[in-house]
C-alpha cells in the first residue's frame, strides 16, 4: 500500500475562497502523490491533465523510472543488469511474480510457457481471411482480440487460477502469432514452435526456418533476440498499457485487453517509432541532409519530429537505448555489417541532434526504438515487423500489470471526467423549422 507520509496534507485554496486539505502519499521511491479522490466530492471540481503529463493513475510495484536521471528498475534490479545477466523468461517471470526465480522454479516456467505455444488448429484458417499485404500488425490485433473466442476457459478474470492460465497462454501464443502473421504476409508455410527450444530461439526459429532446409540459430542473434525482447517488456504506466489496463478496469477478458493494448502501441508516437526511425534514416540519406532534417524537428511550425528521440519520462538518454546501441554493435559486428551505412548515419545523426541546442534545452534523447529497427533489421526483419516485435515483448509487461491491477482491491473502472466546453443547453429545433 502506498505510504501515507504521516498524514501529510497538501493545502488547496480555490478562487472562491474555499480551502482543501488533500493527503499526500509517499511511495518506496520517486515523487509523492497528491490523492485527489476526495476532490469532487468535497469540492465539485475535476483535475485536470489532458496527456496525464502529472497523473498517477494506479500505485505499482512493477517498474519504475526516474526520468531525470534515466533510470529504469524492473522489481527493483536495473534494466542493464536484466539484460546483460538474463534470457527473457527469467524477467518475465520476475515481472510476474516479483522476484527473479531460482533454478528450479526457471525450468518449471520455461517448461509451461513452452507447452503453451501452439495455437488451436482453427487458428490458422483465420489467417486466411486476410489480404496477404495487410500490416503484421493488424493480424497480430484481429487474432489476439479472437483467441478469447478459443480459451473461454481461461477468461473468468475472477478466479486467480484462470488468470494465470491466460497469462501464460498470451507470454506463449503471442510469438507463434507474430511469426505466423509474417510467413503468411510472404506466402510461406507456418513454422511451429519447438519445445526443445527456448523463448528466443523458437522466435527466430519460427520467423526465418522453411520446411526446405534445417535452419540454424546464431548464438549471437539469440542472446540478441533476449536483450532485445527485455528491453522492451515493460515501461511503467505507458500508453498501451495504461490502454490495457483501462480495457481491463471493466473486467474485459485479457486476450481482449491485450489486442487493445497493441492497437495502442501500433501508434507512431509510441511503439511505432521503430518502424519510423527506419523510413526517417531512409528519406535522409545521407549524412549531408541530416541538419535539414534537425532543422525540421527544431522548427515549430514542421509537424516533423525526429523518430526514436524524445520521451514523456526521460528527460536524459533511455537507459535502454545505451543497451540497444551496443547491441546493434555487436549483431551488426557478427553479420559483417559494421559499416552498414543506416547505422553510420544514425550514429551522426544522433550526434549531431545530441549537440543542438534545442535538443539539448528540450531534453531531447534517443529512445529506445532509435537502434532497434536498425538491429532488427540487420538481424533479418522486415521494417513492417519491427513494432510487432514490441508487441511481443510488451505482452509480458501488459500481462503483469494486467494483473496487478485485478489484484489491487483498490482497482475500480477507469471512469474519467472532462472540461465540458461545447454548446450549454438549447431548446430542441425540429427539422421544419430549421435552415
Ligand atoms: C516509446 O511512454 C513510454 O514509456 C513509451 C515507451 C515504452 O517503452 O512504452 O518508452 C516507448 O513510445 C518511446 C517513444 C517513441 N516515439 C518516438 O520516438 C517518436 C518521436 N518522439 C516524439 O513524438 C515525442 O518525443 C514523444 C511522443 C515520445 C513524447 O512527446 P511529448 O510528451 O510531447 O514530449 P515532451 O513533452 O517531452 O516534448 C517537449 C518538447 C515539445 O515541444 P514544445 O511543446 O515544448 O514546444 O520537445 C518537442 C515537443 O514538441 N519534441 C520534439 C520531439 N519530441 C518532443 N521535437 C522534435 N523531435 C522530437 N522527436
């Protein structure tokens, strides 16, 4: 429970005069909170925060991060600490259960996860009612939203058991799709997932293997696919999972939430950047357009913003984005692709945007989609996957959060209000008499 800092009290005097004391709620770490829940109650007045640039919407244990200081924590350990010392289940579990597991508990999730991983065979007939171009995307969110018309046994989000059986089908199953979805955009068979391999493996697996020839995983691209998948688990009350967890709030299956959840990410603005920061490296260039380019970004009245920088929380560089450059390194390195010109130029864009005074007043850094299109991409996947990708990996955060919420006795639906500044109220005119 959040700590309430002895009864500490904000002060709130409105204009009229009236006076407020709203309490102030202390966390293990980060900022305070003002609880305004008593507010309109006591007082008929909203807050109000369009973009929650300056709202709490839950109290977590999850992840936290310190923008200013460009800090990520996932249950308490360092992003960088995860993704240098452990494969993505190990975080997952973590995220899940709140603790890193022992050796004995790792094996046993593996192993469900791995037994979860094949879909029901009528699945793949749903496939087939897409158009072979349609975005991976938009298949991973049409066959996620259907999977509750195929595990009605695990949608009764009141009992804990069923829940955790949803969780793992979603952490397992999510792969399998994605994979499917790009096989059936290039008119290759579906690979199907093996047990014998673990969570990263039967990714590449699944993506890149045909029935024609073995396919052989690179150890590198593997520990490359883990680091990547962990850093994009989870990242606190972002929007696709502040969009789960709202979807969840009124007590929506998780395989529904979850579809929501990536029909939020797909959005440029969040896990699209990906996709974006490749199409942007590829419109410039070259290295002698980028300062037309930071000029567009700087310019007010340029709708143009510089894909994979900035962020709502960082205001220093993405802890995550330091650990998806040095793994673009080491992938492009192994590939023989270390002087592949989109990583060459993305280098000097990033150093130059680093030295411009407006980004450096607006605090402006790479995110963590800045390198990963380009590691992805080196690593075999097409631009139109990069953010199915993220989805992949954000299950597993989405999951957890979705059920820390369920689990909150606090949790009540997510039932936001306004500042109503349309027409006050009007007589009726019936159509004859208007015109
Ligand atoms: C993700 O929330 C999360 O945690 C998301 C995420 C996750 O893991 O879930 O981290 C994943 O979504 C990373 C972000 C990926 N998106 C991009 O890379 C797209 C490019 N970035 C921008 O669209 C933007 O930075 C946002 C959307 C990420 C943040 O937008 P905000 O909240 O408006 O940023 P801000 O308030 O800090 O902006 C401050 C100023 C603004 O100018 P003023 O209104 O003060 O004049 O900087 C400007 C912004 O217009 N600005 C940019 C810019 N990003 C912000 N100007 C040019 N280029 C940019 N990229």
């Amino acid at each position: 429970m959040a700590m309430d800092a002895e009864r500490q009290m904000a002060q709130l005097t409105l204009s009229d005069g009236r006076s407020l004391q709203l309490p102030e709620l202390s966390g293990t770490i980060g900022p305070d909170v003002v609880d305004v829940r008593s507010l309109y109650g006591s007082a008929g007045v909203f807050t109000y925060d369009p973009g929650y640039t300056s709202t709490g919407s839950c109290e977590s244990k999850i992840t936290f991060i310190d923008g200013e200081a460009g800090i990520l924590l996932h249950r308490g350990y360092r992003i960088e600490d995860l993704a240098q010392h452990c494969d993505f289940l190990e975080v997952a579990y973590l995220l899940l259960r709140g603790e890193l597991p022992d050796p004995a508990s790792n094996e046993d999730f593996a192993y469900t996860i791995s037994r979860h991983t094949m879909l029901h065979e009528q699945l793949t007939y749903l496939f087939r009612g897409f158009r072979r171009d349609a975005h991976a995307m938009a298949i991973l969110c049409g066959v996620v939203g259907a999977l509750s018309a195929f595990y009605h046994d695990s949608t009764d989000i009141t009992d804990p058991h069923q829940r955790m059986v949803a969780s793992h089908r979603l952490i397992a199953k999510i792969p399998t799709i994605a994979t499917m979805a790009y096989k059936y955009s290039i008119g290759q068979p579906f690979i199907y997932p093996r047990n014998d391999l673990d969570y990263a493996e039967n990714f590449l697996h699944m993506m890149f293997a045909v029935p024609a020839e073995e396919y052989v995983i690179s150890d590198v691209l593997a520990r490359a696919m883990h680091r990547i998948l962990i850093l994009h688990a989870d990242h606190e009350q972002n929007a696709s999972t502040s969009t789960v967890r709202l979807a969840g709030s009124s007590g929506a299956n998780p395989f529904a939430c979850v579809a929501a959840g990536i029909a939020s990410l797909w959005g440029p603005a969040h896990g699209g950047a990906n996709e974006a920061v490749i199409s942007m490296l590829q419109e410039i260039g070259d290295v002698s357009r980028v300062k037309s380019f930071i000029d567009r970004a700087r310019d007010p009245a340029d709708p143009f913003r510089l894909m994979g920088f900035g962020h709502r929380v960082y205001k220093n560089y993405d802890p995550r984005a330091r650990v998806m450059q040095s793994t673009a390194h080491e992938v492009l390195g192994a590939l023989g692709k270390e002087n592949e010109p989109m990583f060459r130029l993305a280098r000097e864009l990033e150093r130059i945007a680093l030295e411009d005074d407006y980004f450096v007043e607006k605090k402006l850094y790479p995110n963590v989609d800045f390198y990963s299109g380009i590691t992805l991409q080196a690593i075999g996947f097409p631009p139109s996957l990069f953010t199915v990708l993220f989805a992949v990996a954000r299950t597993v955060g989405w999951v957890a959060q979705w059920n820390e919420m369920i689990e909150d006795p606090a949790q009540r639906i997510g039932r936001p209000r306004q500042l109503y500044t349309g027409v006050p109220e009007r007589p009726f005119v019936p159509i004859e008499d208007r015109g």
